[in-house]
C-alpha cells in the first residue's frame, strides 16, 4: 500500500537533506529531486533523465523525455517550482561540476548523471532521520508519484466548479498515459478521498431525487 505524505511529512523531508547529507551539492540535489517530484508526479527516472534544457522557463513547463513508457511530454510546474530549479541549476557548487547543458540538470560531485540506486540510498537515510511514525512499510521515493495523483483529485473535489473525471482524465496525460484506466493505480482511497467523493454522490442524489 503505497503510502500518502502530508505536508509536514514532504517538508520535514526536504529541511533534512542539509542536516543528513554531504556536500552542500548533494544536499540541494536531494532537496530539489524530493520536491520536484512531490509538486510534478513525475518518476524518479524521468527526473533523473532531466537536462538544463528541459526546463523551460518563460512557459513554466518541463519536458519529460519518455523511456519506454510512451512518448516525450509536457508538462506544466509552478512557477516558484521553476525558479528553484533555475537556482539550483545555476548555484556555484552545481556550476563547478557540472555548467554544460548537454549534462544532466541533476549531478553527483562528479559531474556525473546520478544512479537511481544512490538517490534512493540517500532517500532512505533521509527518511530514518524523520523518525516519522510510518504505518505499514516504510515510504519510498516512488510514492510521491501516489501522493501527487491523489492530492490532485481531491483538490478536484474540494475546488468550486471542480470536476473529478475532467481532472483523471488530465491526470492520465500529466502522469504519461494515453487512457485514465493506469491512472486507478496511483489514486489511493484516502479517507479525505473517500469522504468527498461519497459527498459528491449523495449530493446528487439527493438533487436527482428532488427533481422528480
């Protein structure tokens, strides 16, 4: 059961990468790969494959280059979300390793593209030094894809005007599908989930029963 962050839990995450980790590359590198994929719903493969170039600033959006799951995207991110990303990109400590924009946007200390492997190590060392009361098995990376497609619809429940199957059936293309049929697998049935979703129903049963 793939496990649903709050808030507080992507927050603490992130503000532990400079106590956790070292150099202060590799802990802005982990911060902005936690975040990035907190706010895009992107893999950890994407975001790895990422390049300067990818981000495309004045259209706040990133291209998502496809491996074997379909062909290149885009998408759109905040622009705050933007705006960190270009600091980082353009921080000394990345600039000294790493300035070219045929290299990746995200770089070990070598310069080098990082393995998947080491972020998620790194992630795990992270995680332990939350000492967050888990229930279940311990949180992965991965899951911030999950917590990202279920906060998407619940903010479509929650917003005015708000409509859950327009917002699946972006979701389907945000996330790199061609049909919303994979996108299930991503929504978790949260309590919040659950309680509007119920709403949304008995509200218009009630309004079809008033009608007749």
């Amino acid at each position: 059961m793939p496990h649903i962050y709050t808030q507080n839990e992507v927050d603490t995450l992130i503000a532990l990468c400079q106590k956790v980790l070292t150099p202060v590359l590799v802990q802005a590198t982990m911060a902005n790969i936690i975040a990035l994929l907190a706010v895009s719903g992107m893999r950890i493969g994407e975001v790895l494959r990422l390049r300067p170039q990818d981000i495309h600033a004045p259209e706040f959006t990133v291209l998502v280059r496809a491996n074997k799951h379909g062909p290149d995207r885009l998408i759109p991110l905040h622009p705050t979300t933007v705006n960190a990303l270009a600091k980082y990109e353009s921080s000394p400590y990345r600039q000294t390793v790493g300035p070219h924009l045929d290299g990746p946007l995200f770089v070990s200390t070598r310069g080098s593209d990082y393995q998947r492997a080491t972020v998620e190590d790194h992630f795990r060392r992270i995680r332990a030094a939350a000492n967050f009361t888990w229930e279940g098995p311990a949180p992965c990376l991965h899951d911030l894809r999950h917590s990202f497609a279920t906060r998407q619809m619940i903010q479509a429940y929650t917003t005015d005007g708000g409509n859950p199957a327009a917002r699946l059936s972006l979701l389907a293309t945000w996330l790199g599908y061609s049909d919303p049929s994979p996108t299930y697998w991503y929504i978790q049935a949260v309590p919040e989930l659950l309680a509007l979703a119920a709403h949304r129903i008995n509200t218009n049963t009630n309004t079809t029963t008033t009608m007749e």
